[in-house]
C-alpha cells in the first residue's frame, strides 16, 4: 500500500474543498468579530485620532443614549410593521394565486417584478411618489382625500419606509407560500367540505397548519432582514424625521462613519450582533421542534 | 353554480387587478416620467405630453455613468460566480467527504448566519484601509465571497448534496474517479437547479448592495449604480428627478427583461431556496 490511500486522499480534498471557506470566516467574520468587542471597550475618533482604552464605559453610554432607546424603538416597529404587513399580504396574494384562474402567471410576475427592481431605483422612485404634490396623493385626491407630506411626518414616514420595503420584497415570501399551499394535499379540503366545513373554515382549520413551518420560516427571515434595511431609510428619511425612522444599523452608520465615532459605534454593533444571533439562535431551535411537519 | 363561478371569477380578478397597482405603477411611471420633461414630473398624466430623451444624455454627461454600469456588473458577476465556486466546494466537502474534524469547521462556518456583514463593518473598513484597498473593488468583492454573504449559500449547496443518492458516487468510484473527479463530473452536473438558486439571490445582493460601496468608496469612476443613483443633484444640491428616474430605468429595465424572459427558473430556483434554506 503506499501512503496515499483512498481514505488519506479524501481527507486531502475535504480539508482543501473545505479552506477557502473556512479562512474567509476566520479572516471576514470571527476575527472582525472580536475586533468589534476589542473596539467597543475603546473610545476611539477617528478626527480627534485617539484611541483609549475606557473598559465598560461604552456599554454605560449604550444604557443612557436616549437616542438609542428611540432608536431601537423605531427598530421594533419597523420589524413588527414589516413582518406584519409583509406575511398578511404574502398569504393573501399566495392564496389568490392558488386559486383555478386563467391568468395567474402573469399576476404572479407583476406581484413578484419589484423584487427584481434595483433597490435604490426602486426607493427613489417611491421618494418622488410620496412627495406632497406626488402620484400617492393625487390618487388619494382622486377619492377626495387630503394626503399628508408623507416622509415628514413622524407616523407616515414610518409608515412609508414599511410600504415601500413590502410591496418591494413580498413577491419573494408569496413564492414561498404559494409552494407551501401547492403542497396540501386536496383530499384534506375534499373531506373537511364532505363535513360541511366552509371556506374560512378550510382556511384556518386545514391551510394555515399546515403552512406553519413556512410561516415561521418566513416570519424570521423577514425579522432578521428587517435588521438589514439601511438603503431605504438613506434615501427615504435618514433616519427622519427627529429620530422616528432611525433604525439601529441606520444609528451605526451615523455613529461610525458619520460622527467617526468608532468605539461607540462598534459598541452599537454588538448590541445588533446580540439581536441577530438570538433571533437566529430562535429560529434553529423552533424549526427542530417543528421538523415533523417538513416531511 | 356556472353563474356563481363566473361571478366569483370577476370578484377575483377585480381584486388581483387592484392589488396589483402599488407594484405595477412605480415601475410604468418611473419610465414614462423619465421621458417626460420637468415641469410634468409631478403632472397626474400617465404618459408624456411630449417624449424626450435629453435625460438620458444628461445622465451620461453629469456622471461617468458607463463606468458606473460596468463597475457594478462585473462585481456582481465575480462575486456571483465566486461564491458559488466557494459554496459548491464547501458545500459537498461538508455533505459528501467524512474527514476528522468535520463539524467543528462546519459549526465555525455557520457562525456566519449569525454574523451579518453591517456587524463587522467598523473593523473590516479599518482592515481595508490599512491594506490602503479604500476606494477600490476589492473589499465588495471578496467579503462577499469569503465572508458571511456566503454561509447562506454553503448551506444550500450542502442540503442539496446530502439528498444525493450515494450510488451515484460509489458506481463514478468503480469507474476509476476520484474525489475531485467525482465532484466535477457527477455531483455539480447534478447540483445545477441549488447553483441556479445561488446565483439568483447572490446577484441580486450585491447588485443592491448599498452601505458597503458608500463607506468604501469615494470618487465616481468607482463608484457602483446605488450609490450613483443618489448622485445626480443640481448644483444647489437638489435632486434632478427626472435624470435620476432616466437612470434609474436604465438599472432596472435590462434585469426586468431578463427576469420576464426567464421567470419560471427565476420563481422556482427562488422557491425552492427558501424551503431548503
């Protein structure tokens, strides 16, 4: 036998096939990481060029920074609105789609085309439609409706930046339902109407069961991106108007590359990493208890 | 019954037609307004009164807007085509070879899920600008590729291996292949509906990819369309609306044409990522 078994050679390649993924997380991902709590324990402008070592006193101005409570208050809405009107809209196209129609296909390519739009192109467009003399509210003239200057206003610009991040990315999750209802079995729906159920019935009783692990899935897909949105809220309100629509990695961004308060703003990072790996963490845990129902 | 069926066949259609508005208008104005001069920007007509095209030459003359479209594709294609060479290889590797040591590595990848990109921004910025990499393509491309963009698609890539049968592998072994062999012309051949699915939301990523080009890069040659977008402003620093809308419409109406011409394995690479992932 030489060296070289099979056995040997195999572990070769796995280790090789395995590398350039592996050195990428160490260099892009954990290394950063601690890096980040390295940074948070610093006061660190990047203008003024100090770098001091102030141990916990970050985190002390994390718990006092009233603009950070606002924040992670807008965060929470945002998050909540988004999965919100996100899943109910998700479903209700999803189930429309299912429906024996002509016609569908082409529904389906329109409801899914913003998802494909640019997503800043996608943005500035909405911006000029909810200005006040804009397309939104000449439609809402139409009905004889007085709109409002919808990003400046507290509400409405909240409002907006949760329309316009949904009706650009609910195609993707209406996919996913769509593929979920396909797979109920109809004989489910041809026995339950044998007994006399109706149409709402069917729904809640038979549909949404057994769409569950979907839901779940996409209702923690869509929390987590929600962390994510930083180009909408740029362009739509940065962060306005007062701190309304500031939401946490839109917080990071000024802290950091804004006011070049980079301690602090690697402090904020790993208050999002915190979020975002519980939320996570959750999901992984939900989807093992769930696992029987994802056949 | 036939009646009802028709009746609530209109009801159906009457809706999906009202839904529909909110993602059908934004797309039909911004290209008409994008043609339509100033003063009718904000005019309730869906089509222009007149149809110009001086827009689109001042989109070209107020910003390197060539340079711009090329920069972002090619990194979207790099990136795509990287990632999915790094997640195909990863992927099997942790699906399909047995080697010491194996989920411990896998469990270290995985850390990236948990990880997004924004976390480690603040340190990744210094490492580049230290590197003096600011202000060129190289860190919206192999942080991609390398870092935590990635571990999504390695997760994929080895759900899919793992439902391979194993008799395809061991009757390429007694036909003399060896592990890369095997990899090459057997498994990947095979995989080509998950690599479609990683393409498909890898492109669309980094092509919208927004907070990492606005701290990386600072002079317009470099600069990726998002962030061009934003750019086109009067010197008063106010926006000029209708060329942003003009090039906002030359970013998105080539990946909507490619999108309707192949919609069915754009939907269904899509679907079928979400349920494996």
């Amino acid at each position: 036998m030489t060296f070289w078994t099979y056995r040997r050679r195999d572990n070769l390649v796995g280790y090789l096939f395995v590398a350039p993924a592996l050195l990428g997380s160490l260099v892009f991902v954990l290394v950063p990481l601690a890096m980040v709590g390295w940074y948070s324990l610093n006061e660190w402008n990047v203008l003024g060029g100090t770098f001091e070592f102030i141990g916990a006193e970050n985190y002390r101005r994390l718990l006092e920074d009233e603009k950070l409570r606002e924040s992670l208050v807008a965060t929470a809405w945002f998050a909540a609105g988004l999965v919100v009107l996100n899943l109910s809209l998700a479903l209700l196209l999803a189930v429309l789609l299912n429906q024996k129609l002509r016609g569908t296909t082409l529904f389906r390519t329109l409801f899914f085309s913003p998802v494909l739009v640019s997503l800043v192109a996608w943005t500035l467009v909405w911006q000029l439609m909810l200005q006040p003399e804009g397309s939104v509210n000449g439609l809402l003239g139409f009905f004889g409706v007085d709109g409002p200057n919808w990003l400046r206003g507290d509400t409405t610009a909240m409002v907006s930046v949760v329309v316009v991040q949904v009706v650009k990315n609910v195609g993707l999750n209406m996919v996913l339902f769509l593929a979920a209802l396909q797979g109920v079995p109809a004989p489910l729906y041809e026995a339950a109407k044998i007994d006399g159920a109706g149409a709402w019935t069917l729904f809640t009783r038979i549909t949404i069961p057994l769409i569950s692990p979907t839901i779940l899935l996409t209702s923690i897909i869509t929390i987590v991106g929600s962390l994510q949105v930083f180009a909408q809220i740029a362009v739509l309100t940065q962060g306005g108007p007062g701190t309304s629509t500031t939401v946490l990695i839109y917080y990071l961004y000024q802290q950091a590359f804004q006011f070049h308060h980079f301690g602090y703003g690697a402090t904020i990072s790993v208050l999002l990493f915190v979020i975002v790996a519980a939320l996570t963490l959750l999901q992984w845990r939900m989807r093992r208890k769930w696992v029987l129902h994802e056949s | 019954m036939s009646r009802d069926g028709s009746k609530r066949k209109i009801w159906l259609y009457g809706l999906l037609c009202v839904l529909c508005v909110p993602f059908v208008f934004p797309t039909w104005w911004m290209v008409t307004s994008s043609m339509k001069p100033i003063g009718e920007i904000f005019s309730e007509s869906l089509l222009p009164s007149e149809w110009t095209f001086s827009t689109y030459e001042t989109v070209f003359r107020m910003q390197p807007f060539g340079q711009q479209y090329w920069n972002s594709l090619y990194i979207a294609v790099v990136v795509t085509a990287g990632t999915m060479a790094v997640a195909a290889m990863a992927g099997y590797a942790f699906a399909r070879i047995r080697f010491p040591g194996q989920n411990a590595l896998f469990v270290v990848v995985l850390t990236g899920l948990l990880i997004p990109s924004e976390v480690t921004i603040v340190p990744l910025f210094r490492m580049f600008q230290s590197l003096g990499l600011t202000n060129t393509h190289w860190p919206l491309v192999i942080v991609p590729v390398f870092g935590a963009p990635c571990v999504l698609a390695i997760f994929i890539m080895r759900q899919f291996f793992l439902a391979l049968p194993a008799e395809l592998e061991e009757a390429a072994r007694m036909d003399g292949l060896g592990r890369a062999g095997i990899f090459w012309q057997v498994a990947l051949p095979l995989a080509r509906p998950a690599l479609g699915a990683v393409a498909i939301f890898t492109f669309l990523h980094s092509w919208n990819l927004y907070l990492e080009p606005i701290v990386y890069l600072s002079t317009p040659d470099m600069f990726t369309l998002p962030q061009a977008l934003t750019q086109f402003v009067d010197i008063y620093g106010g926006p000029m609306w209708n060329v942003q809308l003009a090039a906002a419409t030359m970013t998105a109406v080539p990946i909507l044409v490619v999108f309707v011409v192949a919609q069915r394995q754009f939907i269904e690479g899509l679907a079928h990522t979400g349920v494996k992932g």
